[in-house]
C-alpha cells in the first residue's frame, strides 16, 4: 500500500481494514516464482 493509498484513509480503523485486505490479497495471489510456484500462504 502506498504512502498516497493511506492518506486517503479517514482513520486508523479504514487503514487497517485496508492493511488487511492488502495482506489478504498479496499472499493468496496466484503463484509466484519465487516461492517454487506455490502462494506464499501455502509456503508459511
């Protein structure tokens, strides 16, 4: 999430709810080379 992303957050609670789904997305997001081809979910 970027700095910008964040400050059009109107509070601490909707920049966590963003924070969440960020994560949410990022680590069920379709397989990534890095991690032999698996999510990163799957991985930790």
């Amino acid at each position: 999430m970027t700095k910008q992303a964040m400050a059009t957050c109107e509070g601490v609670g909707q920049a966590v709810t963003k924070l969440g789904d960020f994560f949410r997305f990022s680590n069920e997001k379709p397989h990534h080379h890095t991690v032999l081809y698996r999510r990163p979910a799957e991985v930790y």
